[in-house]
C-alpha cells in the first residue's frame, strides 16, 4: 500500500510494478503547477529509479514501504525547490548536454584558503572569471567533526554549515551570485562514511535502535581479519587497516578511511533514503554539482576489494535517475580513484542500462600524464587513453593535473601488467623524480603513504613545485618548468570534457610551508599541496613579466582557446594516434583537432609524425596560430594544437 495524500492508502496493485500508481501519488506532493512537468519527467525516470532500488532492495520483504518512502520522501524536498532552481533545471532538461560545451572550465579550492569564508568567495569571483573560469568546487564546507577531520571528510552534519565559514543563508546567497557570474557550484557529497560525532554514529554508540545498523559493526574481529584479506589500504601509513574497534559499540566498526571516518551501510536503504535527502537539501540551497566522494567503496562483499561492486553502479544509477526527476538541473560527478576499466563505469558505458554520473574524474591519465613527464614518454599516455573505453554521449572526463589530494600511482597498474615487477620499478622512478631524486630538475614534491610493505603509493605537492617552475638557486621562473606546467595542463585542457584548475597553480603557488602543515590537526602528508591563497601573488598576477602573470596568461590562454574550438566538446570523441616518435604524444578529437605533445627535454622534428595529419587540410597550431610544416619541430616540453587552416589555394 502506498501512503497518499489525497488519495488515502492507494493499493499499489501489483507492488511498485504499477509505476502510474506512484507516480501519481508522487505528483500529488507537488505544487499543482509543476505536476503535469513532473508527470512527464516521471514517466522517464521513475521505472529507472524503482528499477535500480528493486536491484538493491528487491529482496526485502518491505520493498514496496522503502520504494514508496524514498520516493515520496524524496519529493517532498523537491516540492520545496526555489523557482530560480525550477528555471535551471528546465533550461538544462531542454540542453541536457550544456554542461559539455568546450568553454568548460573548473576550479577547486577550499573555502578558507581561498577566500576565509563562504561570503568571501564572492569576492573571488572577479578572479575566477578572468581565467575563464564557470565551475567552482568548493572543498567540504559542512559541519565537520571537531578536531582532526580529513579536511572536512569526516561530515558531522548534512544540514549545517561548518560555522567558521559561514551559514546556509551564505551558502545560499553565494550560488545565487555564482549563477549570475555564470558559475556553477560544485560540492562534496561525502556519502560513503560520515563522522564518528555525526548523529547518526552518536545515537549508534547510544544504543538507539535502528542507528547501529547504518553501518557496518562487527562484534568479533574474526570477520574483519576475513575481510582484511582482499582488501587494499587507501592510507597504509596513517591509518592502516579498514576497521576500528569502538567501546561503546562493542565491536568493530568499517572505517574504509580515518578511524573517525565511519563508512554506512548502504545494504540499509534508510541510509540511501535519508542521504538521497540530504543531498536533495543542499540541491535546493543552490549546489548544481556535486561531488561524489569515495564512490568506489558503497558497498561491501567478503571476498572482494569492496571496491567498483555492481551494487555500487546502482547505487549510483538510483541516484542518478533520482536527480533527474527531482533536481534535473543537477550534475552528479564520481570521484573514483581506480583504474581506467573500472573508471568508465562510473559514466557509463556506450551500452549502459540507465546513466549513471553526468561526470568523472579521469584519474589514471592524471598519473599517466606525470608519469609520462618523469619519463620523456607519451607512451603511457597513449597506453591510458587506448584503455579507456567510448563512455555514454551526455557524460565525460574532469581532468587534471593536480586536486587537493596526492598522485595516485597504483591506478597505472593495468597499463604497466607487461612490465616484469609489475610497473613497480617505473612508478618509484617516477615519484622519485618527483621528489627531486635523481635530476637536477628540483622538483620538490614529498612521498605519500610510501614505505615499508606498501611499496609505491602517492606524491605529494603543488604543480608549480612538481614541475620544478622555478630555477633551484635563484628563485626565478625557469621557461622550461613553465613548459612542463603548460604540457600537462594543455594535456587536460584537450583530453576531456571538463578540465580543472587546483586552486593556486594558476599562480604558481608553491608547497605550503611544512611547519604550518603540520601545525594543522591530523594532517597526513596532503597538507603540502593545501596552501592559503596568497594576495601578493594575486596582485602581481595583474602585472606583466612577473612569475605569476607568466602564468596565469599561460593558463588562460589554454583555456581561452579551447572555449573557441568545437572539437574539444566533451562529447567529441577522442582517437589515439599511435605516435612513431616516443616522447610525441598524438590523438585527435573529432576529425578537426589534432594534439601534439612533446614530453622530452628535447626538440623532436614533427616529420616522422606528419603522416599523422590529415593531408586534406593545411594544418595551423592555434595556441599561436602560426602555420605547421613537415620540417617543422615541436620544442622541448612543448605542445601544439593543430587545427585545419583556410587553405591558402582557395580549395575547401
Ligand atoms: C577522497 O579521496 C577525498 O578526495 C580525500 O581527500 C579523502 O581523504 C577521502 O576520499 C575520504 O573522504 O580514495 O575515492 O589517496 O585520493 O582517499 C576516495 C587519498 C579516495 C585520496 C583518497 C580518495
């Protein structure tokens, strides 16, 4: 029986088969205006959604409670969606791919390094335009754990903003001005886990009923020890091992991360039901992005790495499918730092059953593309980009050269299978370059998580310091550690769909100081790439010839050109071209855009290459707009983006 205002209790005949029956009901909880949208919409969506929950939940006895709970619970919150948010979402359901147009360009900063607080990044604004900037990734700004709390991972409530930076009107206020700059706000969704103070964890250690079974409490270690055999440590160092022995539970609680990092238990479909809630929530306040973090771990299996499970992809599709008929405005990007099969996944396959995420983060070619600076190669790139599979037309890839976390090395295992350790000797190499080691380059990057059993892990540090941008004694802006920055992010500016800027490589900002690192609570090493946004380097970035305007006009140029080539939509397939020279890089997008990356500190000669290029057309770079010849070479650490040129005899 479905509960229905209106209506009474209205059999559901045949359970939830009868969609119309709960989508009736469901377009009762609406204001009478938006039923009739809503009945269409529902049509689409809603069988995908049941269908995805039955996946999940169908084996229950109460499936038809929960399927009707989460459903009407869930459209009880869209009924409260502002109408500036209705305008959105019905703008964007008649241009469902305009989050793919080629002037997309992200940031991601945290709020208090960036500007102090939520009503300070309006003030950012004018700095974020300028580099073209129109999606904006906040870092975890909820309420998070007091004390140590991963950067603000450790969620301790979904309805309340983390009070010194600021309150759910200033959230609110702040998405308003971002729309009308023309930028979207991205926010952490951190469903996996959520903190050992969150509510929810408190009234579990209380006793209250119905609270323990939102996560994953064991009373004997036995079946932690089971499980611990196929599982992988994401912070071997810092927090070894994937469960925590709690008192007051009487046991042992799944904590993937930091022992105050406790995951949910997502087989309960109250903790999908109360999160598709509170992410519903923060969608009314004004996010349109959000970030879905860890999503890889969202469901459990002995035996398994409890990683990419298929449970986990309908976890996702439930979400998916939900947005879609309550928030239709709303992007929904995976955060998956797997390797690149199990990454495509997370946006859909060509032959996908029902959508998943709008986005992700592509990042195995966010190592490859290090490892392949560290090595003078394309090689691995090429290997990567090869081994990522054609993904569903309206989804794509954020990529990048650096985010808030450290390179992870291991998602490359896949490509480098050939190699007799495994890859292991090539990725210790390549953090060790990394770090300075073995050329005089000065990269000053720091090991992460590395050490003793768990071999190769991560690397820590700013672009500006991984690429060694300045000169070792002198401080001075190196011209090749700017090539090496503009590579790699002309890399990300040409390979997908929405590439993004870490806050303050656009300055060449460097490594925080480590003793203000460290100072901070908890901090495991990441701190390093974490620094304060700094108001000197913001100024000379206004002024010619400084490191910072160096920069920064480098970095907006890349993006500026983007915005104007068609061929780098995200929906714009991408073709590898394997290249007869090691350290040239080539794919096409489209049959209009070729890239061409030299990753050597040498200058290679372009005519092994050209019969890379379409002979049809004369070919320009329009990153300079001079034309490209045969007897052409591409410099050092140096990229061009060639496109067909009007031919200068007149044919088309
Ligand atoms: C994500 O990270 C966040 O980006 C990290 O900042 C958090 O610490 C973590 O989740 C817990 O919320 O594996 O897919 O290697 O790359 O922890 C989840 C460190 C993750 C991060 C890794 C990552």
């Amino acid at each position: 029986m479905i509960q229905c205002e209106g209506q009474g209790a209205v059999p559901a005949p045949g359970g939830v088969e009868d969609v119309e029956a709960l989508l009736r009901c469901l377009c009762l909880r609406m204001p009478r205006g938006r039923q009739s949208s809503m009945q269409g919409r529902g049509r689409r969506w809603l069988p995908l959604l049941v269908r995805a929950l039955r996946r999940l939940y169908g084996q229950r006895p109460d499936f038809d409670h929960w399927v009707s709970d989460i459903v009407l619970g869930a459209a009880s919150v869209a009924a409260q969606r502002g109408p500036a948010l209705l305008e959105l979402d019905a703008a964007r359901e008649r241009a469902p791919g305009w989050f793919l147009a080629p002037g997309r360009l992200a940031y991601s900063a945290y709020v208090d390094r960036f500007a102090g607080t939520l009503r300070g990044v309006e003030a950012r604004i004018g700095h974020l335009k300028a580099l073209g900037v129109d999606y904006l990734h906040l870092l975890p700004f909820l309420r998070a754990r007091a004390g140590e709390n991963d950067g603000g991972f450790a969620v301790a409530s979904f309805e309340s903003i983390e009070p010194r930076l600021g309150t759910l009107a200033d959230l609110e206020r702040l998405c308003a001005s971002l729309r009308a700059a023309g930028i979207s706000l991205c926010s952490d969704f951190v469903l996996n886990h959520v903190a050992d103070d969150h509510p929810w964890a408190s009234a579990a250690k209380q006793g209250v009923p119905g609270y323990r079974e939102r996560f994953l409490v064991f009373e004997d270690e036995a079946t932690p020890r089971h499980y611990e055999r196929t599982l992988r440590q994401v912070f071997p160092q810092s927090a070894p091992g994937n469960f925590s022995h709690v008192p007051e539970l009487g046991g042992w609680v799944w904590t993937t991360f930091y022992p105050y990092q406790w995951d949910l238990n997502y087989a309960n479909p109250a903790v999908f039901r109360d999160m598709l809630v509170a992410l519903l929530r923060l969608a009314n306040h004004g996010v349109e992005i959000f970030r879905l973090d860890s999503a890889p771990f969202l469901w459990k299996r002995l035996g398994t790495d409890c990683q990419n499970l298929p449970e986990v992809h309908w976890i996702l599709r439930a979400l998916r499918a939900a947005v879609a008929l309550f928030a239709p405005g709303v992007l929904l990007k995976a955060e998956a730092i797997v390797t690149t099969g199990q990454l495509a996944r997370y946006i859909g396959l060509d032959d996908d059953p029902s959508p998943q995420c709008h986005l992700a983060y592509h990042s195995s070619l966010m190592a490859a593309s290090w490892l392949a600076l560290t090595e003078g190669s394309g090689r691995i790139v090429e290997r990567v980009l090869a081994a990522t599979p054609p993904t569903s037309r309206l989804a794509g890839w954020v990529t990048y050269t650096r985010c808030h976390d450290d390179i992870g090395w291991n998602v490359l295992r896949p490509e480098l299978s050939d190699e007799p350790d495994g890859g292991e000797a090539r990725l210790r190499r390549a953090a060790g370059r990394l770090c300075g080691l073995e050329d005089g380059r000065r990269a000053r990057g720091q090991p992460f998580q590395t050490g003793g059993q768990s071999g190769v892990h991560g690397t820590n540090g700013m672009l500006a310091d991984l690429v060694a941008l300045r000169e070792a004694h002198s401080g001075r802006l190196d011209p090749l550690g700017l090539r090496r920055m503009l590579l790699l992010t002309g890399l990300s500016m040409t390979s997908g769909a929405v590439p993004l800027v870490y806050m303050g490589d656009e300055l060449g900002l460097t490594n925080t100081d480590w003793s203000e690192a460290t100072a901070r609570p908890g901090q495991d090493g990441r701190e390093l790439h974490r620094p304060w946004m700094s108001e000197t380097a913001l100024a000379r970035r206004c002024e010619p010839g400084t490191l910072e305007h160096r920069v920064f006009e480098g970095i907006r140029h890349l993006a500026a050109v983007r915005a104007r080539t068609a061929s780098l939509a995200g929906d714009v397939r991408l073709r590898i071209r394997p290249s007869p020279v090691e350290a040239l890089l080539v794919f096409e997008r489209g049959e209009a855009f070729v890239f061409l990356g030299n990753f050597c500190g040498e200058a290679v000669a372009l005519d092994p290459a050209w019969a890379l290029l379409d002979a049809a057309h004369e070919w320009a770079d329009a990153l300079t707009g001079a034309p490209i010849a045969p007897d052409g070479v591409i410099d050092a650490w140096s990229q061009c983006w060639a496109v067909p040129r009007a031919r200068t005899d007149g044919q088309a």
